[in-house]
C-alpha cells in the first residue's frame, strides 16, 4: 500500500451506485478512492496506470479478475454483485478474486472487506469453499509435489490469515510470501487463493475446520451502499 492509505478504484456502470459508493468510501479512515470506471476496458487501462491495493467491480469482476492477474498480481478484486446466483460465486471464485460481497451488504462491512482485502484475506464463506471442493473432487489430477514453506504458506491461508500477518509468522518478507502463494497456486493450478485451498482440501492437506471466516450479519440502521444516501458526509 501507498503510505497509510488503501488505494481503490470502483468500477460499475450503474453510475448513481457507483458515486455513491465513491463518496461513502471518502469518509472511510484509511481509504482513498482514485478513480471510478465504468466498462471493463476503461478500468483495464485505469488498473494498469494507477495500480491500486484494491479494485471494487460489479458483476464484470470476473472478466476483470482474470484480464489483470498476471499484471497486477498485487491488487485484490473484490467483487460488488446484484446476483449472487451459484453461476456467478463459482466464476468469481474461480477467476482470481478474492471474493465478494452483495450490493445489498452494509457500508460498514464494505469497508471493513476492502481492509482485509488489502491485508491479503481471502473474502468467501466456508460454504462456497465447500462448492469448490465438491467440484475439483469430480476433476481428479496428478500435482507437483509443494515443499515445507509452501505447505506452511497453504495451511496459513486455509486459517483465513493475512498476507503481513502470514509473512510476520514465517519469518519472511511480504514478497517472499507471495512468491510461494504463486508457487502454490501453480502447482495445484489454481487460479486463486480459494481454488487453491479447495483443490488442497481434496488432497488432505488442510481441513475444512481451518476455514473458519464467517461473513457478519447485514448492519441494521439504514447503512445500505445501495441506498439514497451514504452514511456518512462527504469529506472536502
């Protein structure tokens, strides 16, 4: 991250959901909103430019998931989604993304995931692993055998922990923990950090009882995104 603050770019092309989401993440501590997109190409062009920590996009997240993995493996996609149909959880899982939230979900756990996702979390529920998991068991596969770290990094991100805080239990810097996340993700050919902790879950390296994240209830009190108003003022 730049400094202090989480670096984000929106991409919707509901323009009305997309500025007030905009103008409610400006009153957020920490975070700052660098651009706003509104097709898929656009926000291509703007991610490579500015290289935020985290992009929010709509239902198109999954296209732009995967268009920016390899160049900007660095950014977390965290998907905003009207439709949260099994069809759309299994191409967002699947596409690289760290995970998603419905348009319906609270302003407070919108911000509360953008923080996590910069941290480096993984941002699904155990029943969508468990999806996964069910589907890879139809797909049996022959995988490179993973070394001690890259077991360690594995099971520590099953336990749904942080980048930093994973690089801080191994002794390692940050880029050293995301050389062997990518190593990982290769040899079980994953193309995210879910898939890889499914596919892992097949062969009997992690459990299922390691992934405990569980998303919190919608906040009560009218601090909807998707409503008339953002729930707190614009800051100048």
């Amino acid at each position: 991250m730049s400094g202090d603050k989480i670096r984000v770019v929106i991409v919707d092309d509901e323009r009305l959901f997309a500025e007030l989401l905009r103008v409610a993440l400006r009153g957020a501590e920490g975070i700052e909103v660098l651009a706003v997109a509104h097709d898929v190409r656009t926000a291509i062009a703007v991610l490579n430019e500015l290289r935020p920590d985290v992009v929010l996009p709509d239902a198109t997240g999954a296209d732009l998931a995967r268009a920016i993995r390899g160049s900007l493996p660095d950014t977390a996609v965290l998907v905003l989604t009207a439709d949260p149909s099994a069809v759309t959880l299994n191409d967002v899982a699947r596409s690289g993304a760290v995970g998603h939230l419905t348009k319906e979900r609270g302003f407070a756990e919108v911000v509360e995931s953008v923080r996590s996702a910069a941290a480096g979390e993984i941002l699904f529920a155990p029943s969508e692993l468990q999806r996964l998991l069910l589907e890879s068991a139809a797909t049996r596969k022959e995988i490179e055998p993973l070394t001690a770290r890259e077991l360690e990094v594995l099971r520590l991100l099953a336990g749904g922990t942080s980048t930093s805080s994973a690089a801080e239990s191994l002794g390692i810097s940050t880029a050293t923990l995301r050389a062997h996340v990518q190593a990982v993700l290769r040899k079980l050919g994953a193309h995210s950090r879910l898939e890889a902790v499914a596919e892992a879950a097949r062969l009997g390296l992690v459990t299922l009882e390691s992934w405990t994240r569980e998303r919190p209830s919608p906040p009560r009190g009218g601090e909807v995104v998707g409503g008339i108003r953002p729930p707190s003022p614009e800051r100048p």
